[in-house]
C-alpha cells in the first residue's frame, strides 16, 4: 500500500523538491538572524540563499 497525499498524488520521500518551504520569507530579518537561518538550513541539506533588499 502506498501513501498518498491529501490532492492524491502519490509522495515522494526522496524528492528534492522545495514545495514545503517558502521560497521568501513572509517578513524581513536582519541579517545576523538571516545568516544564522541559512547556517542551519543548509546543515539540513536545505539549499537556501541570501537575497538583500
């Protein structure tokens, strides 16, 4: 039996897609907290980067 996902698209486990995480952040950090988010982010194997506005 598979899992399924609630829209009944079969899940992916091993995907590398990053449907689950915002692409930009709902409001602006400061930049010692943004880099402290991009450190632990990619200690997950997230890929994030730093985008300065």
């Amino acid at each position: 039996m598979s899992s399924q996902t609630p829209n009944n698209q079969p899940h992916n486990t091993n995907s590398t897609t990053n449907t689950l995480v915002p692409r930009i952040l709902p409001k602006p950090l400061y930049k010692h907290q943004a880099q402290r988010l991009l450190r632990n982010l990619k200690k997950a194997f997230v890929k994030a980067r730093l985008i300065s506005v």
